[in-house]
C-alpha cells in the first residue's frame, strides 16, 4: 500500500471541512513550515498549503510557528544589532515611500534601522529597495555586510531573497497563485536581529491585530502595525490612520490624528527622485513631509514607550530632527 506522505497530515488539518479542519499548533505550524524551508514537500502540498491558510486566514500561534522554524534555519551571526527592524514587503503605488526617509533620518540621528523587504511580486508598485541606489546605499548580500552597514550609516537593507531565500520564491508564487500567502505576513514578523523596536504594516484591517499578536508571541516589547498607505508602515498625513501597539509588552490600539484638515491633492506622477530632492531641501511636498514627520513622530512613541503619549510633543519632536537633518549627506 502506498504511505502517506508526512507533509499530508497538515493539508488535512487545514481542509478537512468547515467541522473538521481547524488551525495549527504552534508546534504543528514550525514543524510544517520547516518541512516547507528543507524542500521536504512536493509543490502541490505547497499551493495547497498556502491558500487554505489564505482562506481561512492564519492564526497568531501559526505565524509563531513559521517564524520559529525560519529563526531555527536562517540565524544571523551574534552581535550584529539594531535598535529597529521595519519590515516593507507592500510596495507603494498612490505615492512614493515616504517612510524610507524617516528611516533614514533615524538612522542618521543614532537610532540603528535594519529594514527587510521583497520586491516585484506585484505589477504597477515601488519598491523600497529600488529606491536604495539614489542614496548611495545597496542592499546587503550577507551578514557581514549587514553589520558593516549598521556600524557604518546606522542603516541596513536586506532582501528576503537573502534573508531566507526560500520564503523569497514562495513571496513570487504571487502572480502564479492569483493571491497573497500568508509568507507576506510571515515575513513581516520575522525580526531577525531581535530589535527592541519593530515596525511592519497592513493593508486589510483584519490583519493588523494578527500581527500585533503573533509580535507578542514571538517576544516583542515594542511594536507598531500600521494600516497605512499601500500597506506600508507609512503614517497618512491627511488622513487618520489606524495603529496597533505593543507598548512595554502590553497591547493597545489607536488612531494616529491626521496632520492636515483635509485631503491632499495626489500627485499626477510618481518621480522616486522626489524623495531624494525633499531630502536635501530642494523642493516643497506637504505630503510627503507631512508623511515623513507622522511616521517619524510614531516611531519617537516606541523609542520612548514610558513617557506620556503626547501626539502633539512627539509631532514637535519630529520636526525638530527633520529640520535638522544633514541635507548634504545623500
């Protein structure tokens, strides 16, 4: 008689029914995904795995699992550190990604940003990595040179391709598969320095509070999910926009006040040499500055999790450091 194949025993867990099926254990979840990460399962299993997550949407504890399996497989050298992970695996498409310069800025100003992203999975969308070569920054290829970076410019960026190379091809099934897998939630979560601080966003509102969840699970202290612009950790400046804590371990959520009274006029085209001309003071974009001072002004709130949550002081703190940015660095 022919044997059941190991990997089944999940497929059956998840698509037994609206009665039978149910979600996985966290340690059912790590020992599948990790079936998945060591090519131990065939692509059928794969497909079907993944959209019946999909449907029935993944569950913290799941999510948890994955990562474990991916943090057991793919561990960065210690001592490499960072003060913040931010993950970007969205891409941008009614605006530009602002958000990369308050990284940047942070970076800048002594707080260490290591950023992780994918790239073209979804047609008509830019992505932070292809912003990098505008400023003089290319992506890492190792961990060496991850460190290098951290200890050179405060700043860091690695594709999942790198990162983990085999959530990197699940993440191109995109356009195979008709829909996102829960890999681009997985990937979100994934922290792979242990930052104190981690910052990710969402587009659907459901799964704003599966991330905060599954960030809680996996230890963080202190977090933000952001359903921000294109799902992006990008804080709308003419809009109010929805915000889920981690504060000192405690969960909360928010709305983050809009910066403007009423809706900007969007731009007719996107010009990425846009964000570098903001940078160095050459032109005025009330959006985009206004995206940058929101977002920076949200992240300030992670830095310092034990002072009151002033949104009006953490917005005037903001723009002190925009104000003072080095404009000649880029």
């Amino acid at each position: 008689m022919a044997q059941e194949h190991p990997f089944a025993q999940y497929v059956r867990i998840l698509g037994k029914g609206k009665k039978g099926s149910r979600s996985l254990t966290r340690d059912e979840a790590r020992d599948a995904m990790g079936m998945i990460l060591d090519q131990q399962i065939r692509p059928e299993q794969l497909g079907a795995f993944l959209m019946l997550l999909r449907v029935k949407e993944e569950a913290p504890e799941e999510l948890a699992g994955f990562a474990d399996a991916v943090r057991a497989r793919y561990q960065p050298p210690k001592g490499i550190g960072a003060a913040i992970d931010w993950a970007t695996y969205a891409g941008k498409k009614r605006h530009l990604p602002w958000f990369m310069l308050a990284a940047l800025l942070l970076a800048e100003q002594g707080a260490p940003v290591f950023m992780h992203g994918a790239r073209g999975h979804t047609a008509g969308r830019l992505y932070s990595e292809d912003m990098l070569s505008m400023f003089g920054i290319e992506p890492c290829l190792d961990w060496a040179s991850v460190d290098a970076a951290l200890q050179d410019r405060g700043f860091a960026f690695m594709s999942i391709d790198q990162l983990c190379p085999p959530l990197g091809e699940i993440i191109q099934l995109r356009n195979i598969l008709g829909l996102r897998s829960p890999v681009h939630t997985l990937c979100r979560m994934l922290n792979p320095l242990d930052a104190e601080v981690t910052i990710d966003g969402v587009f659907h509102p459901p799964y704003a509070p599966m991330h905060q969840q599954t960030a809680l699970l996996l230890g963080t202290h202190q977090a933000v999910t952001v359903r921000g612009d294109g799902g992006e950790a990008e804080v709308k400046p003419d809009s109010d926009c929805e915000l889920h804590w981690i504060l000192n371990g405690e969960l909360s959520t928010g709305v983050w006040p809009r910066l403007y009274p009423q809706r900007l006029v969007k731009d007719e085209q996107l010009d990425p040499q846009d964000l570098l001309r903001l940078w160095r003071g050459e032109i005025e974009h009330p959006y985009g500055e206004g995206a940058v001072i929101s977002t920076l002004a949200m992240v300030l709130r992670l830095l310092a999790p034990d002072q009151p949550a002033d949104t009006d002081r953490l917005i005037e703190q903001a723009r002190e450091r925009w104000a003072r940015r080095d404009r000649c660095r880029f």
